[in-house]
C-alpha cells in the first residue's frame, strides 16, 4: 500500500504514486494537475521541483470517464479502489 509523505504538515502523494493508485499513467494524473477535466484540476503543490498531489485529492477529486457526453463521475475510496 502506497502511504502520502507528509510535507509542511500536509499529507501529499508524487505525480507517480497517485498515477499507481489511480492505474493511470504519470502523463495523464499531470494532465489532470495542470489542465484538469472537464469539472476541475488536481490540487497539487511544487517541492523540490516535483509536483505534489494533495492526498484528500484521491477521494475528492470527480474523476470523469472520457468522452465529451458522458456525464459519468466517479471517486476514488483511500485505499485506491473505484468507491461503489
């Protein structure tokens, strides 16, 4: 299981390791932090010349299925599993 690094006394996960909980690329999570989907971006933050997700960022962000109709949304629960 892939614990957040705590930083500045926040909880935060890198751009790969919130790629591996999410099974998406690192490519498409810092998509997502930069550009965002069609509901809003990640909130992320820059140490050390990486970007940081926010860990609550896993069970709050609205993950959107792709294509321009749908309308479909879905979360993530803190283990990493699609929440039901």
């Amino acid at each position: 299981m892939i614990k957040p690094t705590n930083i500045a006394g926040k909880e935060y996960y890198s751009i790969s390791e919130f790629a591996k909980l999410t099974n998406r690329t690192w490519q498409s999570v810092y998509r997502l932090a930069i550009k965002g989907n069609r509901m809003r971006k990640l909130i992320h933050k820059q140490f050390f010349g990486k970007l940081f997700i926010l860990a609550d960022e896993l069970v709050e962000f609205p993950f959107t299925v792709s294509g321009r109709n749908n309308k479909e949304i879905f979360h993530y629960d803190k283990n990493g599993k699609v929440a039901g």
